[in-house]
C-alpha cells in the first residue's frame, strides 16, 4: 500500500464543499481540515505508484475550490493497526 499525504488550500469560503468532495474521491480514505498554511489534510491511499498520478493531479487538483496542493510520500508505516486488511477489498489474488 503506498500513502501519500496531502496538503491542499481553498478558496477560504470553500473549504467545507472542497473537503466533502475529496473524501468522495476513489483513492481518498480521509480528509481533514487543519490549521497552518493549509486548510486541509487528505490521506490517499494506493497499490501501484502510478494510480497517485490519477488521484492527485487528476482528481484532488480538479475540485473546485482547491488552490494548491504539496504532496508528501510515506515511506514506511508505524502504526499501531493493520492498515493492509482495514483497506483490503478480500479480492482474489490480492
């Protein structure tokens, strides 16, 4: 599973809109909204490197109302939960 972090800015009065269509996104299991130089925080989720292309630029930076986005790439996970099988679809040969 490969995690990407994103930093996104809105238009000040979209953030609420902006953020209820992210989370909507295919690739996108959670959004939040955050104080600092940017108003919101969405996780992506992926299993080829190639499918943040799709969800990022493709889709995250098409929603009306984004302005930016400064994405950051996980390299490793330290967590107390088995983020494999919370996001696993039980397909074959998966």
């Amino acid at each position: 599973m490969i995690t990407a972090i994103v930093l996104i800015q809105t238009e000040v009065d979209q953030i609420n809109q902006v953020a209820e269509e992210i989370v909507k996104l295919e690739g996108v299991s959670e959004v939040y909204s955050i104080t600092g130089d940017h108003d919101l925080l969405a996780m992506v989720r992926v299993k080829h490197h190639d499918e943040l292309a799709e969800v990022i630029p493709g889709r995250i930076s098409k929603v009306p109302g984004v302005v930016h986005t400064d994405t950051h790439i996980a390299f490793r996970t330290y967590s107390q939960h088995d983020l494999e099988s919370m996001f696993s679809l039980g397909l074959p040969g998966e």
